[in-house]
C-alpha cells in the first residue's frame, strides 16, 4: 500500500513537472517584458552610453586613500561629481530622441526617471565626501532591488551593455 502511495505521488510529481515544461517550450509568451522593438534607438543608445563610459574611464583615481593627501575625500567627492555629469549628459542625449515603438515611448522615459533617481543617489554620496564623511555608497532601493540592479537588467534586456549603471562607487 506504501509503495503504490509513493509510486502514485512520484508519477502525479513528474507528469506536472512535465507539464510545466511543455507549457514552457510550447504555450508561455516568450516577450522579453523590458524589450523595446525600436533597435535603431537602442544602438544609438548603446554608442552614447559607451562615450560616457569612457569619459569616467579617463576619471580613474587608483591611488589608495591613504596616499591621496588630506583633501582626499574633497577630491573624491569632484571625481565623482564629475563622473556623475558624464550620466546626466548621457542622459539629456538619450532623451533627445523618443523610440519609434509604443513600448519604448512608454518605458524609455520611465527607466530614465529611475536613471535620475540613481543620480541623486550618487550627488548625495558627494556631498557626504565633501561633509568629511567616509561612507560606503548607498542607492536607493525600489521594489526591494537596488536601483543599479533594475536599470541594469533594462539595459540588458535592449542590449545596451554600456547603459548599464558604472560601478564605479561600488568599491
């Protein structure tokens, strides 16, 4: 009686396991939620984002903090104020032209506001610098996720590895 109770719960198990799977291959939408169809407007996105990326490259201080002086927290502070411009910059062009697709018009804009958000996040970090104030960088959270992790995720979902949030305050 135990075995046919165990071989029954085993085959109910494995035929919905199985079911689960065939609606995955076969039935469930395979839409990306964040993909925009608009792929001239992501590649040119892609190429503005990298011309930032790189503007922050050329920013690089590896010098420990230790070495770096007594202003060594006020000069941070400039490094990351002006990496930071290089965002808002990147931003203001990507903005100057609208995705062709509904999708896109719709949710561009809105991944623009929490890339806004993200820039208060790091202006707020600078000024804790300049405040003397040697904290870890802290980014808003929404929805339980960090905002780099949500404009990360869009960024990748359109295939715009360079729009990805720079971790640059990470460290």
């Amino acid at each position: 009686m135990k075995r046919f109770a165990l071989t029954s719960t085993l085959l109910v198990l494995f035929a919905f396991i199985g079911a689960m799977w065939v609606y995955a291959w076969f039935f469930a939408s395979k839409e990306v939620v964040n993909e925009i169809a608009d792929r001239a407007w992501t590649e040119r996105a892609e190429l503005i984002c990298k011309d930032a990326a790189n503007e922050r490259i050329a920013l690089a201080d590896f010098r420990p903090l230790i070495d770096a002086g007594a202003d060594a927290l006020f000069e941070r502070a400039r490094i990351v104020d002006i990496a930071t411009d290089t965002l808002d910059h990147m931003l203001i062009k990507l903005e100057a032209t609208k995705p062709t697709d509904a999708k896109g018009q719709a949710i561009i804009p809105l991944w623009i506001s929490d890339y806004r958000a993200y820039i208060v996040d790091r202006r707020t970090y600078a000024d804790q610098l300049r405040l003397g104030t040697n904290v870890p960088f802290g980014e808003s959270i929404v929805m339980g996720i960090p905002l780099s992790e949500k404009l990360s995720t869009f960024a990748a979902d359109n295939f715009m590895k360079s729009c990805k949030p720079p971790m640059d305050l990470s460290i």
